[in-house]
C-alpha cells in the first residue's frame, strides 16, 4: 500500500497532492456537516467516499511529512486518550436515559458484517472481528448517544442470519 502512495507523491509532486489533500478534507468537512448536523442520512454513501479520499491523502501526507515520527506522535496521543477516557469513567454516575428509538441489526455471519437499523431504517455496516453482532450494536449505539446522536439505544429486537 505504501508503495501506491509513494507512485502518487512521484506522479505528480508533494505540492499538488498538498493541495488535493486540502480539498479532500474540504469535502469531507462539507459531507459530515450534510450527514450528521443537517441528518442528510441519504448521504452515507458520499459521506463514506470523502472518508475514503481523505484516508488515502492522509496517508500520503504521513509519507511526506515523516511517517515514523507522526506514527509515534499517534502512540502517545492515543495512550493519553486512553487515559483520559479510563479516568473520567472511574467518575461517571449519569444515568441512563430511557430509550426512545429502536435499534435493529441484520448480521451476516459469511462477512462478519452487521448491519445496523434505526426504526426500521438503514444507518450503516460494521464489521465485528469476534462475531459478536451484539458487540457491534453495542459499540454503535453507545458510540452515537456519546456524541449527541439524535438516536438512543434500545435492545436489538431482529437478527436475521444470511
Ligand atoms: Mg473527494
């Protein structure tokens, strides 16, 4: 893979991909404002495409920029996040709020894929590497009502096996 990325750099200079890196992350700025603060969930896909494009210009900004020292710079952050999160859960009392839309799933165990379900509507896939559909439902849910998500997590009524 990094060799794709070193052709790109090569192809057609760091300047240019530096500048299709800013509007790459432009694009992306633009598509998770229409899927998460204007709700566009019809965006998904187009919302998944920029993460896409924004992934592989991030990498090759890594390869430009020092690889090696950005990867160690990522280790620290991440451990210092790691911290930061076991701390503030040692303190957390909330409470859980009661739920108010329901959450389904579809799992196909073929690809270890869960498909996710908010009152009946597709939201997005996730892979779960121990094949635990549940887990996967878990984290999303979880996940969407940490960031403010206007969906709250009810038990998984639905799984249907492909
Ligand atoms: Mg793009």
């Amino acid at each position: 893979m990094n060799q794709i990325y070193k052709r790109a750099i090569e192809h057609w200079g760091a300047a240019a991909q530096v500048s299709m890196a800013m509007g790459e992350m432009g694009e992306l700025t633009a598509e998770l404002n229409r899927f998460h603060t204007q709700n566009r969930k019809d965006r998904l896909c187009n919302l998944q495409d920029e993460i896409a494009d924004v992934q592989i210009m991030l990498n090759q900004l890594k390869m430009m920029h020092g690889q090696l020292a950005i990867e160690e710079i990522m280790e620290q952050k991440l451990a210092r996040l790691e911290s930061i999160i076991d701390g503030q859960q040692q303190h957390n009392h909330s409470t859980i709020e009661p739920p108010k839309n329901v959450f389904t799933y579809e799992y196909n165990e073929d690809e270890g894929l869960t498909t996710i379900f908010a009152n009946g509507q597709y939201v997005t896939e996730l892979v779960e590497e121990n094949g635990d559909p549940e887990a996967s439902m878990n984290w999303f849910a979880k996940a969407y009502s940490m960031t403010n998500f206007a969906l709250e997590y009810q038990h998984p009524n639905n799984t249907t096996e492909a």
